[in-house]
C-alpha cells in the first residue's frame, strides 16, 4: 500500500481576520508554532509506520497561493510537490476528483484527503487512525474520520457511526451525516457515543474515488477529467484547461459521494474510523485560544505580549507590544494595519466586521500591509500625497518583471545584499548604499544575482501610486505581459 497526501488549499479563512486575508489566508499562517497550518499538514506523515507513503504531496489549490505555497513546502524540504491549479472555486468534491485523475496513473495510491487549516496536537494518534483507514481504503471501503467529541458542539456537522466492522477494530460502519444540531441535540449526540464530528479528513483508492464520482455525478467527472486531461505543466504546477473546469458543477466530498454510498453498495463500504488526537478545524479565534499553549492563568499569546491581570485571554501580535490589562476571556488580535479586540462569546462576527469593510470597499479583508510575491515581498512602510515608500526584499536568483510606469518614478536604495538592476537602456550592479533613480516612463527591472536575499527601500513618487499603474514587457512568473 502506498498512501498520497492529498492536501485542498483553497478556502480564504476569513473568520480569523485581521490575521488571515483573501489573499494570505489561515493555512498559511504560523498559528500554533513556527511552521504554518499548511506546512504542518504536509509533514503530518513523517515517520509514518506501516505503509510507504509518497513523498511528494499533492496540493490543490488556486492561483493566487501558488508561489506562497510552493516557497512554503521548499522552506520545509518538501521536494517536487505536485500542485494543482484551479481557475475557479468549485469546491472539495471536484479538488478530490483532480487529484486523482493526477495519481491513479502513479499506481493508484490510497489518498489521504486533508484540508490544509486543520490542527492535530497528537501526531501519533491522528497516525493510528490513519493507519487503521488506510487498511480499510485499501481494501476498497471509502473512509472518512470522525472525531470523538468532548463537548456538546452545535458548530460542527455530525457523523453517526453504525456497527463495528471487526473485533479489535475501531471502524464502524457509515450510517450517516447530519448537520449542524441545536444545543439540546448535540447533548444527545454526545450521551450516545455514536455521533462523531465530521473531520473533512478522507482515505480512498483514487480509482475507487473515479468510479464512485462517475457513478453520481458523471457531469462532474467528465469536466473534471477534460479540464486535467487539457492541463499544462509549468514547473511544479499543473494548470488545468479553464474552460472545461468552469463547467464543472460545485459539489462537496461529502453531498457528492459518501452521503450517498448506501444507494450503490457495489462502489465500496462507507466507514468512518474514530479519531480523538486533538483536531481543530481553527474556525474562529476562540478556537485557536482553546488548541493553544496557555500559562497558569489560561493566558495564549503570540508575538511581543505582556500580560498583568488577564485571565483566559489570547493575544496575537504580529509587529509590536501588545500590554493586555484586566482582560478576561478577551481576544487581542494586532497587524499592522489593523487591530481587532472581541469577547470570546463574539468572535464568530468577526464576519460581520469582514462583510461591512467589504461593503465600504476597504482592501483590509484582501491584503496585509506585507504582500508576498513570487520573487519575494514589499511591504507599504508609508505613504502620503504622491508618495509611497516600500520596503522590498527579493529572494536569491529571483528578479521582478521587466517594466513600466505611466504615472510614478521611482527610488531605489539598496540596505542589504546586491541589486541588478535595468534602467532603459543601462544595466547595471548596485551595492549596500548605493541607489538609482526609475523616471517616469522608463522600462526597468530588479534582480538579485546574490546567494542573499536582497533589500532595497523604494521611494515612490507621482500621480498615481496604484498596483495596476505597471506595463509588464517580460515576465519569468508567467504573469501578463503587454
């Protein structure tokens, strides 16, 4: 048996707003440690005894996460991962079907289909289960993994586990999925012990998981398996023919499939194998406080934090001291550009505060201040009236697009490294100290031929400062060019 991390990267985490933006969501944030919620996913079968496993994950993903997680995985050793390019969201159930249209012709593995903003505190519990669940996918059962609740949670959709498949096994048959219950309900789920939460965690034979998706929804399958069968490979992504893809329909793992395993026996056994190893799907920042280290008074922090006198209390600081005082079962969350303070009974309107800023227009759900790129990162230091001042860094043997502005000039001073730079018709090295100026108009480009990463302050200057001010004459991310 050989089993593939199947990792889905898609969702946008806005719930932990301010920390987690469109554009930079939760599972690439380092929540719990110093790795991000992504990299501790890719790493989960470290070690793993029992079954040889892939070393090369497969994530599926979309556009504008594919360099972060790509520089992500090569931050953490993981070689030549697989990663899957969606031009549009449709959900896991189509994200599952690409995936193992990639792997059955590697041998038709058995995937271990994972969300990438899940936590798991006990690594060798969550690796039993998946050791039990792998033996059952690889006979030809589709398994999903229930969690053993500890409370009676009406936030979490619900598992009911029918008979024991085996003595001495933990499996049980898949009796059904119900949805999110009331308080009074939930009690009684829990008093049962026969309800699970529902994980989004899966294990199947990718033909297994091929058949059953042609079996229900052959519509699905079909623009699954034209848009993969068009795609275009460009380095470690596997960009799928859009057009296809956009018909596809939007269907979960679990409405498209394993809600509907009883109707056709013959596709495989329906089972879900219990699993208690910590999980938390960290859907909201009273979630990240209860998964997180805490000190003798039930204090969380991240960053520069000072307690004095707080009591159940997280604070998240991303860039400067924060001094709680008095706080109880409070949540402090700081960035940059924005500063979010909520009781712990309320975080879940975070989404509300998210929906009004997306009303007014604000570019604060979006983007951080910090924006990542494929070279490397800015970060909007300042700005003001015609200006803008932006701190650059770009990664080793990276460069940034050869271009223009119609409407800015530009400083660039070097801090840190050595710069390439394109400046019309003139090319040439600068040093630590030493600087250039981009006129209005000139083509340009920068460029790091170091083994360091290069640092530069850019002073911007002119009518119009935005992003979309840039022709792009030549690009090696793949990115427009006029």
């Amino acid at each position: 048996m050989i089993i593939k991390s199947v990792i889905l990267s898609g969702g946008s985490g806005t719930r932990l707003w301010p920390a987690s933006r469109e554009s930079y969501p939760k599972q690439l944030l380092p929540l719990t440690g110093e790795r991000s919620l992504l990299q501790e996913t890719a790493v989960r079968l470290d070690n793993f005894v029992g079954a040889e496993v892939d070393p090369r994950p497969l994530i599926v993903t979309n556009e504008e996460y594919r360099f972060i997680i790509a520089e992500q995985l090569r931050q953490i050793g993981v070689s030549s991962p697989q990663i899957v390019l969606e031009p549009c969201g449709r959900n896991t159930a189509p994200a599952l079907t690409l995936a193992a249209l990639a792997a059955h012709g590697e041998g038709d593995p058995v995937l271990l289909v994972m969300p990438a903003d899940h936590v798991i505190a006990d690594l060798g519990a969550f690796q039993r289960a998946i050791a039990e669940g792998g033996e059952l996918a690889a006979g030809g059962a589709l398994v999903t993994f229930g969690i053993v609740p500890d409370r009676a949670e009406t936030g979490y959709g619900y598992i009911r586990g029918g008979a024991i498949l085996a003595e001495g096994s933990q499996g049980r048959a898949l009796a059904e999925f119900v949805e999110k219950p009331d308080r009074d309900t939930a009690q009684r789920y829990l008093e049962s012990g026969e309800y699970f939460w529902n994980s989004g965690i899966f294990m199947m034979k990718a033909s297994v998981w091929l058949r059953a998706i042609e079996r229900f929804n052959p519509d699905m399958a079909s623009a699954c398996t034209v848009a993969y069968a068009g795609c275009t490979p460009d380095a470690d992504f596997i960009r799928l023919e859009q057009g296809a893809f956009e018909r596809c329909p939007s269907d979960s793992i679990d409405y498209a499939v394993m809600e509907r395993l009883s109707d056709a026996p013959e596709l495989g056994q329906g089972v879900v194998v219990p699993m208690a190893a910590g999980w938390s799907d960290v859907g909201a920042w009273d979630a990240l406080w209860a998964v997180s280290d805490k000190d003798s008074d039930g204090n969380a922090a991240r960053g520069e934090v000072m307690f004095e006198g707080c009591r159940n209390t997280l604070v998240h600081s991303a860039s400067r001291l924060v001094a709680a005082i008095g706080c109880e079962d409070m949540i402090v969350v700081e960035t940059p550009d924005a500063v979010m303070v909520a009781h712990k009974d309320h975080t879940q309107d975070v989404k509300k505060v998210v929906a009004r800023l997306k009303a007014e227009g604000r570019s604060l759900t979006q983007s951080h201040r910090k924006v990542y790129r494929p070279w490397g990162w800015y970060d909007s230091i300042d700005e003001g009236e015609r200006f803008q001042v932006k701190r650059i860094v770009v990664n080793p043997g990276a460069k940034l697009s050869l271009q223009m502005h119609h409407h800015r000039a530009e400083h660039w001073i070097v801090v840190k490294g050595t710069a390439e730079v394109t400046n019309g018709e003139r090319s040439f090295l600068l040093g630590e100290n030493e600087s250039t100026y981009i006129p209005l108009g000139h083509t340009h480009r920068l460029a790091n031929p170091g083994k360091v990463p290069l640092e530069i302050i850019e002073v911007q200057s002119g009518s119009y400062l935005g992003e979309d001010d840039i022709v792009r004459f030549e690009d090696t991310y793949g990115r427009g060019c006029a």
